[in-house]
C-alpha cells in the first residue's frame, strides 16, 4: 500500500471527474466543499487535520485502491 503517497494535482482531478461540479471550481470529494482553483483544493487537502476534516486520508485511501485496481488489470493482461 502506498500509506505515505503524495496526493497530486491529477489525482484531484481523477476524483473530481466522478462528481461533476454544478458550479465553477473543483471539489474536494472527501468533505464536498468547493475551492476556487486546484491550487487552493490541493492546499486543502494537505492541511485538512488542522481544519478538522480527515481528507488528506481520504484521497490517500483511494490513490491505494487505485494502484492495487491497476496493478490487478496489469495482472489480468
């Protein structure tokens, strides 16, 4: 598992295109709130504890499920 991975910019937006956004900005999928710019959405994302959301786990968690779902694909090939 990749516990210590940095959340990038494409990962936010891997995320995002799940749920399109009814309004101009990015969201963040872990606590739904809605950043301006992808810039402002990362730096949320990486100080979420301090804000009291878990969010920085949440897009860790789901950048692992994505590596093991491609590693199985390979695997599968």
């Amino acid at each position: 598992a990749s516990g210590g991975a940095s959340i990038t910019v494409r990962d936010i937006l891997t995320a995002s295109q799940r749920q399109p956004v009814p309004q101009q900005g990015y969201q963040c999928m872990s606590c739904c709130r809605i950043f301006p710019t992808l810039w402002s959405v990362k730096t949320h994302i990486q100080h979420s504890s301090q804000e009291g959301y878990s969010c920085k786990v949440y897009y860790r968690r789901l950048k692992a499920l994505w590596e093991k779902e491609h590693k199985e694909q390979e695997a599968a090939a």
